[in-house]
C-alpha cells in the first residue's frame, strides 16, 4: 500500500519478539497468584478512583486495596475490550490491504491482532483471580461497568463508515487517541514499588508492545489523513478526531459520560458502599469539590496525553486554523492543566486560554 512502507519496519521490530509473547503474557499471567497480594497494589493507589477524597479517608485498609484493584480490574477489563475493537478493524483493514495493497503491510496489521490478543488473554487470567480472590464473578464486573458498550459503537461506526467510504482511512486516524490513552496508564503504573511484581512485570511487557502499535497508530494516522483528498472530508476528520480525544482520560474528567459514571459509581458498590452514598462521592469527586487538583502521578498523566494530542496535531497536512480549532477543542476538556509548551505556536496561548 503506497505510503505505508513504514510497517516494514516494525515488522522487523515485531519478528525479533514474536517468539516471547507466551513468555512475556501467557506464562507470566500464569504466574500471578492472588494469595501474594497481602499488601501490594495493581494500580498506584493515587490512581485509585476517589483517592484522597472524605470517602476515601473512611475507608478500612482492606477497602482501600480492594477498590484498588478493582480499579485495575475495571481499567484492564476495558482495555481488553477496546483492543478486541480494534483487531475487528485491524482484520478488516488487513483484508482490504491484501486486496488492494501490499501483502507485508496486511501481515503487520495481522501481527498486531495476535499481540493484542496476547494481551487480552494474560489481562483476563489475571483480573479473573482477583476476583475470584474476592468472590466475585465476572459477571459481576461486568455488569458494574456499562462503559464497555462503548467498545462496540467504536467498531459498528468504523465499520458502517469504512463500507459507506471504501476504506478504513478513518479508523486510522482517530486510532493514535487510543493507544495514548493507554501509554499513559502504563507510564503511570510501571515504576511504583508498591505493585505486585508479576503484574508490574506484565504491564512493563504491555508497554513495550504499545510503544510500536502507537508508532504504528501515529504515523499510519498521519498517511491517512493524506490520502483523503477532499479538503472538506479531511477538515471534518480533524474535527471528529479532536471531539473524540477530548472524550478519553483517566482520573476526573469534565466529560465524564452517564456510561464511565456508572461504572464508577457501581464498582464503589462492590467495595461494600451504599448506592446513595456512592452517588454522591462520585458527584463531589468528579466535580473536584475537596481536590481542585489531581494528585501528581494523575495529572502527569493527563499531561501526557494532551502532550502527546498536540504533538500529533502538530504534524497533521492541514491547515494551520484546523490544528488551531483541535488543539483548542482538546483542552477545552484538559482545563485544569498548562497548556502543553509549543515554542513554534506560542501565539496560539491567550487565544486557548480564552476558550
């Protein structure tokens, strides 16, 4: 496929690790034992939801660890999903590639479907012991977290357009979002001390694996953009691109959806706290009542994704006014951090800040 040679390359990257996927998930998920847990953490606690707030102060020990790792549970059950999501488009869009294009650029988009189900597996055997751990089902927590659907709107609006347009250009642009978005936990999670040490190993795996499909996501994003030729298709995919990263965070967020608050609000309710008291920590802690500012490891976090947005923005072929509006739409949902420094578009500050 012209312009995606690139893949090429990340193949090779792939190929020299292929043979360490069962060693570096399967095995190692494998390994996890819940007995071990005593006082480890699968998130760093400050990541934990309602950390620091009055609830969270009230709670016992044991709460603490257990919201903690239903946390992970909850963050890693999603992750699962949404990269399920993507392999439905990556096969598609491997399809189309072997079609149309070049066979060794449909073969990397099919490696990657094998890695992420490698992912999926050795996340899923490991959230499966935690709850069991806790006697409880998946089902369970599944059905404390209504967000999951969202995996499925992704795939059915890709798709619907991928036929409607011919191709997947689409996808591929508004993919890098995703794959930042989960960097940026794992930056986040891979350095602190107090995580268990089998799942502090596999998220360092997971992160390896995700700096090349971010690459991967980024520079084929950037192509796809290129190749849609109508200026006004392409104006309107920055638009929708822009309104889409803005929806994706961690920690509180002003655009937290009625889906990621139940989700939430329910999973609280398996830690043993009453609905309406739920309810209402969820309300005090996602309008930042007690803590204007996240705590840092969250907010470095957040930092990073919107750097990282602006980046990518940066090196998108349009117009300078569209890189201006997306940017400006991006932080309209980041407002409680700096603006990213931009030496090269410093003017564009004030006109942000005046949002």
């Amino acid at each position: 496929m012209e312009g995606f040679e690139f893949t090429y390359r990340l193949k090779e990257v792939s190929d020299r690790f292929v043979d360490q996927l069962g060693e570096h998930f399967y095995l190692l998920a494998d390994r996890f034992d819940p007995a071990t847990l005593q006082q480890h953490t699968l998130f760093p606690q400050e990541m934990t939801w309602y950390y620091g707030e009055p609830l969270w102060q009230r709670l016992s020990n044991e709460q603490k660890l257990m919201l903690n790792r239903l946390c992970f549970c909850q963050s890693y059950l999603s992750t699962g999903v949404a990269e399920i999501a993507v392999n439905v488009l990556n096969m598609q869009s491997a399809l189309n590639t072997i079609l149309r294009g070049s066979p060794e650029v449909a073969l990397y988009m099919a490696r990657e479907v094998v890695e992420e189900m490698a992912h999926v597996q050795a996340f899923l055997k490991v959230i499966e012991r935690v709850l069991n751990f806790y006697g409880l089902t998946f089902d369970d927590l599944r059905n404390a977290n209504p967000s999951l659907r969202l995996a499925k709107t992704y795939v059915n609006g890709h798709t619907i357009l991928g036929w409607l347009r011919g191709d997947l250009y689409y996808y591929y642009f508004t993919r890098f979002a995703l794959n930042v978005n989960q960097k940026t936990v794992e930056r986040s999670i891979i350095d602190e001390q107090e995580v268990h040490p089998v799942v502090q190993a596999l998220l360092k795996n997971h992160a390896t694996d995700e700096a090349r499909h971010m690459q991967m996501s980024r520079a084929t994003g950037i192509e796809a953009l290129r190749q849609m030729k109508n200026p006004v298709v392409r104006v309107l995919a920055c638009l929708g691109y822009a309104r889409f990263a803005a929806s994706i965070f961690i920690g509180r967020h002003r655009r937290d959806s009625r889906l990621t608050r139940e989700t939430r609000i329910r999973t609280l309710e398996l830690v043993g706290i009453d609905r309406k008291t739920a309810v209402q920590a969820y309300e005090q802690w996602k309008n930042r009542w007690n803590q204007p500012e996240d705590p840092a490891l969250v907010r470095a976090g957040r930092q990073y994704f919107l750097r990282c947005n602006f980046d990518y923005i940066d090196d998108l072929p349009v117009a300078p006014w569209v890189k201006k509006r997306m940017k400006k739409t991006i932080f309209s949902a980041y407002a409680d951090l700096p603006l990213p420094e931009a030496p090269a578009d410093t003017a564009m500050k004030p006109a942000l800040r005046g949002h």
